[in-house]
C-alpha cells in the first residue's frame, strides 16, 4: 500500500510540472527577486510569472500565475488559473480557475475561494473552515485535512486523512494503515511559516462532516463514520498487498549469511574500483590520500561543505531551468524553452550519477587505501606500496565497519564526508595553482 501512495504523489507532481510547462501565454508580466509583492491597488492585465523568495500576492491578476519560491500567499484575486510550487503555499483570496499547487506545506485558508479544480501534491494539505472549492479536488500528501468545503468530488492519496467539512458530491481515498503511523510535516519543512495541523494517523471522519455523495476507502479496517454524516453509501476496500512484498523474517543463519555474501560482493566491488582507479588515475588517488592522512580533520568538514553544496548547485539548476523554460515558451520560442528543460534534465542526471559514484565508491575507497597502507606500514613496511595487498586489508577493515549493525551507517557516513572534503581540498588546491600560474 505504501507503494501505491508514492506513486499516486509522484503522479500528481509530474502533472502539475507537466501542466505547468503546458500552460499557454500569449502576453506575461514576468517578476523576481528576493521579496515581490503585488500591493492591493495594483493590477496586472496579462499573464504573471514569479520567481522569488518570499512572494505575496494583494491585488489581481487578469490572467494565470505562476509562481515559484520559498513562501508564497495568495490574498488577493487571480482570474485565471494559478500555478505555484514553494516550500509553503497559502491561499486566502479568490481563484478563478483551477489551481495546481505542490509543496511542502499548503494551506487552504478560511476566506479563500478557488472556483475550478485542485491539484495537489504535498507534505501537508488543510482546507479550513469557511474555504470553498468549486471543483473537484485531487490530493497526494502524507496528511490531509479537510474542513472547507469542496462541492465536486475528492480522491485523495495520504497516509492520514480526516474529514470536517462539506462535501458535494463523491470522496475517494486511499489511506494508510494507522498502525503504522505517519511522519510529521516538520521532517519536510521544519521551518515552514503555516500552523499546519498534525492529524492523526488513518482515516476519521469528523462528527460535522458531511457527504453528499458515496464514500469509499481503501484502509486495512473500518472507520467509526457518525450517523448520517453520508448521504450515498459507504464501501470500504482491503488493501491489496503485493505478495513479493511480503517477506517472511529470516533465520539467524539466514540472517548471518546474507549479511556475509552483501559483505563479499562489497569487498569485491571496491577492489576492482580500486585497482581500476589506481590504474587509471594514480596520481589524483595518492593526491587524496595525501590530503586524507594529512588533514583528516579539515577533510571531514570540507566534506560536509561538499555534500551541502552538492544539492544546493543541484537546486540552482533546477530552478534555472524552470525559469529559463517559463521564460522561452511565455515567449512562444518553444523549441528553445524544451532544448533548455531537456538539457537540464540531463544535467541534473549527470550530476546525481557522479555524486552516487563518488560518494558511494571513490571516498570509502581512497579512506580504505589509506587505512591499509598505515596498518602494513606499522606491521611490515616495506609492503606499505605495494599495488594490491595495502587496497585489500583497507577494504575489508572499512567494509566490515560499514557493515556492522545498529553502527555501522555512522561509520559509512563518517568515511564518505572525509573522503568527499579530501576530494574538495584537492580540486580547492589545484584551483589555485591554476589561478597563479595564469
């Protein structure tokens, strides 16, 4: 069933940037910055497209809006559809169309009024009391809560979902099992400017909650539904569990022999990479563990700087590229604006492969080198350089500490920052010569 939720959400969230990209524009009003705000008396005849960090929306847009930033709020009125993605979406104004929101934490407010569909996808989605969608409502969060009130129908995907308000017409929804629990929005956005709700694991139904139409959910048991509160009929559906993903708990000895073949096939795995990048690029492998034995310390923080930039670069180029594909097809250059996303897109690709390589095999094995090199230096130096033995006993030292139970992630971790810092001091270092020799 968990399954089933994480492709229910993705599907939303590629919608949504699918029908982001889609979204005509004949004429656009394009704004950014870090702080843009659309004062109450201020109108805007065309098409708004927003990049910013905080954005706050009083007066009207003629056309649709399309925004991305950090915090966005609708007070005040768009008379066509709205388009947002942001770490935090409020709505507390008027939407004449559809709206397709994705975030991690949306809000719905008391005095909003959103005259077409939702689309969402989200850590968290509320509807308060008082909000009114005209349309029908389409959800994938890991909680929900519905207090407004929705005339056309909802199907919702969450792990936990509850129901206070109005409803016109059919709910569809497929929640998770409350047994198992449901993570806090604060794991996403910890530092989200919205009071959202924290609701209970499962679905409920509120004793205010009013259905017109049917009800049917899929959960592993009923719900207590107060009398009345449907006025079409109520199905419940099992969930259908997938029997390969049902696994009965291994034996010890099982236990202990999976534990020793993933420990094998790891130890062969950084081997042959080793060798490899011992034969390939012997100097840049010495040049790390140089760095490694000689600053372990500044290594492992550098690393932490590393990893962080890391994503961070991978967020700029995300959002250079929608910006760059909202620019290009606003300006009806539309084979310029897909080159733009498609390039993008395989940047993006490029830069995830390269990082899982180096994090996963080019840091534990240079710090496994390096450990192998130490210990037989001590023992018998003058095997310290040769090409193999010195990889081996690294390997199967450092492999053996990332596989140990309970500890053995701290261990990995702790390996990869200093390896990656090695690598940042590295290229930081060549960097700098280059730039004194020019």
């Amino acid at each position: 069933m968990k399954t089933t939720y994480k492709f229910f959400s993705i599907f939303i969230l590629i919608t949504l940037l699918a029908l982001t990209f889609a979204t005509p524009a004949k004429a656009f009003d394009g704004r950014s910055g870090e702080n843009v705000e659309i004062k109450a008396n201020e109108f805007i005849e065309d098409d708004l497209y927003v990049t910013a960090n905080n954005f706050v929306l009083e007066g009207t847009v003629k056309g649709d809006l399309v925004v991305f930033g950090t915090s966005v709020v609708i007070n005040g009125t768009v008379e066509g559809d709205l388009i947002a993605a942001g770490q935090s979406i409020t709505i507390n104004g008027t939407i004449t169309d559809d709206a397709r929101i994705a975030g991690a934490v949306l809000q719905i407010g008391k005095g909003a009024v959103i005259g077409g569909d939702v689309i969402a996808g989200s850590a968290s989605l509320e509807t308060e009391a008082g909000s009114l969608i005209k349309g029908e409502l389409v959800v994938g969060a890991a909680q929900t809560l519905l207090d407004g009130k929705i005339t056309g129908d909802v199907l919702a995907g969450t792990g936990a979902l509850e129901l206070n308000g109005d409803f016109g017409s059919d709910v569809k929804a497929e929640v998770g099992n409350p047994e198992e629990g449901n993570p806090s929005p604060t794991m996403f956005m910890p530092q989200a400017d919205i009071d959202f709700p924290v609701v209970k694991p499962g679905f409920n139904v509120g004793e205010n909650a009013k259905i017109a139409g049917n009800l049917e959910y899929t959960q592993s048991k009923d719900v207590t539904i107060p009398t009345g509160a449907v006025g079409g009929k109520i199905l419940r559906t099992e969930p259908v569990i997938d029997p390969d993903e049902v696994k009965a708990k291994p034996t010890p000895a099982e236990a202990v022999l999976t534990w020793t073949l993933d420990l094998f096939r790891t130890i062969i795995t950084w081997v042959a990479f080793g060798l490899l990048l011992g034969w390939l690029v012997p100097v840049f492998m010495k040049g790390l563990m140089d760095k490694v034995q000689s600053q372990p310390v500044a290594s492992l923080g550098w690393g932490l700087v590393a990893y962080a930039a890391f994503f961070f670069a991978l967020l700029v180029l995300f959002i250079t590229m929608l910006t760059g594909g909202l620019l290009f097809g606003a300006l009806t250059l539309g084979g310029l604006s897909g080159t733009i996303i498609w390039l993008g897109i395989l940047c993006i690709f490029a830069m995830v492969i390269g990082f899982v390589l180096v994090t996963v095999y080019l840091t534990h094995i240079s710090v496994a080198w390096l450990s192998g090199k130490l210990i037989i230096s001590r023992l018998k130096p003058e095997l310290a350089e040769h090409k193999v033995l010195p990889l081996l006993v690294g390997v199967i030292l450092i492999a053996m500490l990332v596989a140990l139970p309970y500890v053995g992630w701290l261990f990995g971790v702790i390996v990869m920052f200093i390896g990656l810092g090695a690598i940042w001091i590295w290229g930081r270092e060549i960097w700098q010569a280059r730039k004194v020799i020019i």
